[in-house]
C-alpha cells in the first residue's frame, strides 16, 4: 500500500491528464529509454554474501594473530584490521597497486591457484626499520626496495603465512608456501585480467604509523571450495572431524597417575607467644584426642578414617570407615584450609 506521500494532488492529476492528451507522455517515455544500459555479464557477482562474511570472519582471525605476531617480533603496539572486502575484476585489482610495493606471489594448498599479498611501501618499510632496531619509519620518497630489503620482508612473510593457516583452521585445513617476492604487477599476473577476484585490504598499524595490506583471492582458486565458504562451518563444530576414543588407554593412564595421599591430625591452636617460645625438645599437645580417627585425604579430598599405628618399621595409618555424603563435606569445607 502506497504511503501518504505517494498521493497524488488534484493539481498534479490535472497536469498528467494534460501530458497525456498533448502527447507529452511519449517524450517522458523516450527519455526513459535512453536511460536504459546494455547489461554486462562479466561484471555478474561470483561471490556470494554468505562466503563473503565467512572470508570477512577468516581475515578478522588473521588480523588478530598478525598483531600478536608483529608486536612480539618488532617491540612496538600493534593492530590489523579488516576495511573492506570487495569484488572486481583482476585488471582493477592490477590497476590499483601503486609502485613500488611487496608483492607476495602465495601458493596455498588446496586452493588451485596462487593468490597475492600486496603491502604498500609504508608498512613495508616501517616493518623494515623496526626489525633493524630503528624506531622510525625509513624514508621511501623516489626509491625502490633493495635485495637486503626485501629479504628482511620475505623472512617476515613466512611468518605471515603461518598466521594466515591458523586463521583459515576453522574452515579448512591449509598449507600456505611463499613462491616469490615482486615489486611489480608486471610480473605477478596469475589470472586473466577479466578474472573476478576477492580484494581484501587491512589496514596494519605499529606504533604511531599505519600502512595497508591487500589480499587478491581469484575466484577460480576458490571455486572448488565454495561449499566451504560458510559461517555455519566456523561457529559449529566440524562435521568431517572423526573423533577416536580409546578406553582402555584412558583408564590406564589414569589408573597410573600418581596422586597424594595424606593422614591429618585436627588442627591445634596456639598463641603468638608459645609459637615464639618454642624450643628443641619442647612437646606441642595436640588438639587430637587419642582413641579419635585420623582423617586419611587424596589430594583435598577427606576419603577415610583412620587409626594412627606402625606397619614394618614405618609410621602407617589403617583404614576403619569411609567419609560419605555429608560427612565428606564436612569435613572438606573444615579440614580444606
């Protein structure tokens, strides 16, 4: 039903009454067609929101082990986070990446194709400095990355990698290999330029400077795992993991633990000035009646009553009556202290 400012006024009836006689209508309708596009069928979405959210949850895991990782190895505070994650062709993607900049050429098994890890040169030299024992970003106005450079940015990219299996974990299982480190896309197409792909860009901040990664995922490397690309798979438990149990190895292993067992007397209680007193020699009465059982505990636990005796040449306790219900309690809530 259409709302109150959908109503037209008797004026505004009047005026296309008047359109319509005069023939006014017809030009309202040619410019309508003027305005329709020539659908273009490259440009047709390939991922669907539901894989897209579970990308958005993988890469959200992976910023939070990058951020532990980068401020235990560089000292520094700092946070990754995800900004967006957009589908377009690999030409727009080619055309985005300015230069210079790391290109992380990743072949990542089972997906069947390499992916790319672009880092723009601010982050990329920030990293740099810091794993240098500089404080400072290294200025990277007019000049390009050299070997040493980019072999400090490589060693850190391995560990990058390890981050980026962790965070696909939870959907599948993953074994990421760096292929090679470029400065270029000349030299980092993987697919055709028409080619629809996943553009995920963090932004990384380390200390007061920040920088943005990206993250090019080809739709053809994914496609066999499309299926997999859900959230559903990454707040519930797998349903492919096979769960083994072994009962008779839980029960020897328990049955070989080792716990300790211990008789107590009561507690006795004494003044601040006969503790100071005490002397070699003294006796201490204890609180603890003669013929009255001893407690016998596992660990915490008060288990038995006991009677205090001697067994081979040891101190030894015998076990007269178990502590059951209440009375294991009891004495749990006024022996545990």
């Amino acid at each position: 039903m259409a709302g109150l400012n959908d109503i037209l006024s008797q004026a505004e009836i009047d005026k296309l009454m008047k359109e319509l006689i005069s023939g006014g209508g017809d030009e309202t309708t040619e410019e309508s067609r003027d305005e329709v596009k020539t659908y273009d069928f490259k440009t047709a979405n390939r991922f669907t929101k539901e894989q897209i959210r579970a990308i958005n949850v993988v890469f959200r895991t992976f910023g939070h082990l990058l951020s532990n990782y980068l401020m235990g190895t560089l000292r520094a505070t700092c946070d990754a986070e995800v900004l967006s994650i957009e589908e377009m062709s690999f030409n727009e993607f080619n055309n985005s990446v300015p230069s210079p900049v790391v290109l992380a050429i990743i072949n990542t098994t089972p997906f069947e194709g390499s992916i790319i890890l672009e880092m723009t040169k601010e982050i990329s030299y920030s990293i740099i400095s810091r794993v240098l024992g500089g404080t400072k970003e290294i200025p990277s106005e007019g000049r390009q990355f050299t070997e040493i450079e980019l072999a400090i940015v490589e060693r850190v990219l391995w560990q990058v990698l390890k981050n980026l299996d962790e965070a696909w974990s939870k959907m599948m299982s993953t074994s990421s290999v760096l292929d090679k480190v470029e400065t270029s896309m000349q030299f980092s197409q993987i697919v055709d330029m028409n080619e629809p792909v996943l553009m995920v860009t963090m932004n990384i901040s380390i200390g007061g400077e920040s920088g943005l990664i990206a993250f090019c995922l080809p739709h053809q490397a994914l496609e066999p795992f499309t299926k997999k690309l859900s959230t559903r798979l990454i707040y519930t438990a797998n349903p492919n993991r096979k769960v083994t149990t072994n009962p008779a190895g839980i029960k020897n292993s328990i049955k070989s633990s080792e716990i300790a067992v211990s008789a107590i007397f009561n507690p006795t209680e004494a003044s601040l000035t006969d503790i100071v007193n005490l002397h070699v020699g003294d006796v201490i009465q204890l609180q603890h009646a003669v013929d009255e059982p001893i407690i016998v505990k596992y660990q915490h636990i008060s288990k038995f009553y006991g009677t205090l005796g001697k067994y081979r040449n040891n101190v030894a306790v015998k076990i007269k009556d178990v502590i059951r219900g209440d009375e294991e309690y009891e004495q749990f809530i006024s022996g545990g202290n």
